[in-house]
C-alpha cells in the first residue's frame, strides 16, 4: 500500500521591479503636485511717479491756511434755571441790542414775586401800627402817663418795622429782577454762530444759548507749526488772501499767538487782524495767510506726497537699491493747497514718491516712471 502525497506551493510575489516602478511613478505625481502649489506668484511691481531732493531750499515766505472769525465772540445765556419755552434765532441770524433771543416758563418767578409783594404788604402794615404807637407813647410819655422804658420800646419797635420794609422792598425788586431774567434780550450787535439747547429743555444759569460774533473787527486764525513761531519776527508783514478767489486780499497784523501748543496738532493759533478786509471775507471764510520771515531753511514738496501714520505727517522713501518704500516721519512748517514746507525728516538726495501713495505698503516694490528735482 502506497502513500498519496499533496504538495503546496506559495503565491507568487510580484516581482520587485514591477514595485520599484510603482513606486517612483507614485513619488513623481507626488513631487509634480507639490511643485504645482508651491509656486509664489511673482511680487506685484507698482509703477510710482517720484521726484529727489537734491538741495535743501531756503526761502523767506511761508503760508498757512485758515479761516475768518470774529475777534470777539459772545455766549447769550440766562441768569436763572428754568424750562426754555421759546428761542427766536438760529445760526447765521443777525442780532441787536435789545432783540429777545429766547424765554423761560416765567410761573416759578410770577409766583415768587407775588409771594414778595405779599410780604411787603404785612410789612406796610406793621410799620403804620408801629407808627401810631410810637406817637402815641411820645404824648404819654411827655404826660408822664407811661414809663421811658415803654416809650423806648416803641421806638424800637418802629424801627423794627421800618427795616422789615426795606427787606420786603429789597425781596420785591429781587423777584422783578428774576421774572425779567427769564426773557433773554442781547446786549450785542452781530451773527449768531453757535446755537445751544433747543426749546422745552431745562436750562441751567450760565448755560449758553446761543454765540454770537460781535460785528466790527475781525480775524484771520492760523495753526502755526512751533518751529515758524520761533523764527517769527515781531513784526511780520502777513498778506491774507482768500483760498477760492487769490485776487481778494488784505493785509494784516498778527494780535495774538497762543502761549501754549494744541494738544492734538502741536501747533500754535495766530490771531491776524485784517486791517480793512474786503466784504468777500466773511465770517467762515477759508483764508490763506502768508508771511514774510527773514530765512527759512527747508525743503517744499507737493502736497500729494503727503499721508498720515500714526497720527503723524509722513512721505514714502524709495530705497534706490531694491527699489522699495518706507514711511518716512516729516515735520511739516506750513502747507496749501498745492505744497508743503518740510522744516526736518528729508535730507539731500532722498528719492520720495509724489503720486499713488494711498496704493503703496512697507517694502512695496516700485519701478520708478520719472524722476525730477
């Protein structure tokens, strides 16, 4: 008897080269994908419009821009508290002595001054009994019918009572005085400018109703930068012109420099008195001022370089190398419509750009389209 024997035998293993092939088939796709998705776009090139400060400018006029304002400026206001029931004006008015600008719900006053005249009326009455008695006690003193002492307190008694009447006369005039303080009547000739609480609130003694611009003189007011004030002789010759119309002129004088800096701009108000000013310079109007320095030393730039950082005057720097941009803090001493004075921040040579600027960022690349000085 014989033995049957089964034999097994094992799958067959892919071959190895089949899976080297597979696997650098895979890690090719692989390679390719990420090569696909890393690539950076190239970095954005902006043109920008720029001029180089080659020399540093001196020159002996600066002008500033400012507005027309009355040199005396008034708040109306009542005397006593109360609930406003009625205002008369409004802002740009014209007002006169005498003319009622506003009323207060006159009840509380009409009452206290009834209450006054009340009193006074007693008064008036204990000083006539006061009286009588007092002659009475004079005869029977004289008879000897009452004692001195009796006729002394009389006396007093009538004095008493003639005080009692000039406090009650004083409480009177007190309580006609507050009935008219709750009609506002102004005391100045000129041009409503500001306005304060409107009618039906409650109004406090003291609170301003409305502002008023005295009529006659007026001001020219200018935000002068510390470094021109420095160098400001006493006696400047400032030629005002109006902004929209530069034909319209005066002269004027400075009358005031402020002794302490604004706290937001740091710069300094400078009062002008136009002497004579044209009719065109009404108030509100939109000025600008120049004035003659003996030697201002700086560098003028248009105004379009101009942006704001951080609160603070700044222009873009090419950095000529790389041709990139960096914000550069200026200080500016006077500017219009169309440049702007640099007291420091720039230096000769500095390549600034004049034009796109709100389109630019630190480290921007730019290819520069012209350059002048």
């Amino acid at each position: 008897m014989s033995d049957n024997f089964i034999t097994l035998r094992a799958p067959r293993r892919p071959s190895l080269r089949v899976g080297t092939a597979l696997m650098s088939l895979i890690a090719l796709a692989a390679l390719s994908a990420c090569n696909r998705t890393t690539e950076a776009p190239p970095p954005e090139i902006r043109p920008a419009r720029v001029m180089t400060i080659d020399k540093l400018a001196s020159s002996g006029t600066v002008a500033f821009t400012g507005t027309v304002q009355a040199q005396t400026e008034i708040n109306q206001s009542f005397r006593v508290d109360g609930r406003m029931i009625e205002r008369t004006v409004d802002i740009g008015d014209s007002v006169r002595p005498g003319q009622l600008i506003a009323r207060l719900d006159p009840q509380n006053e009409e009452s206290g001054l009834q209450a006054a005249r009340a009193q006074q009326a007693a008064a008036r009455a204990q000083l006539v009994e006061a009286r009588n008695n007092h002659v009475r006690m004079r005869d029977l003193v004289a008879e000897s019918a009452v004692s001195r002492a009796q006729f002394d307190q009389a006396e007093a008694l009538l004095k008493t009572a003639e005080a009692q009447i000039e406090a009650a006369q004083a409480q009177v005039n007190l309580a006609q005085n507050r009935l008219s303080y709750t009609r506002l009547v102004s005391d100045v000739s000129g041009v409503v400018t500001a306005r304060g609480p409107q009618p039906g609130e409650i109004v406090s003694a003291g609170r301003m109703i409305i502002q008023v611009a005295r009529e006659g003189a007026r001001d020219a007011v200018f935000d002068v930068p510390g470094q021109t004030k420095d160098v400001m002789p006493k006696s400047p010759q400032i030629t005002v012109s109006m902004s929209n119309d530069p034909k319209i002129t005066a002269n004027g004088k400075v009358r005031e420099v402020a002794p302490r800096a604004d706290a937001v701009t740091g710069t300094f108000a400078v009062r002008v008195r136009l002497i004579d000013p044209p009719a065109a310079m009404r108030l509100g109007s939109t000025v600008t001022g120049r004035i003659q320095l003996d030697a201002v030393a700086g560098v003028q730039i248009p105004s379009a370089a101009l942006v704001r950082a951080e609160g603070k005057a700044a222009v873009w720097v090419v950095e000529p190398k790389a041709n990139t941009v960096s914000l550069r803090t200026i200080t500016v001493r006077s500017s219009d419509a169309s440049t702007v004075q640099v007291a420091s921040g720039l230096s000769a040579g500095d390549i600034i750009v004049t034009a796109g600027v709100q389109a630019l960022r630190p480290g921007q690349k730019v290819r520069l389209l012209e350059t002048k000085s």
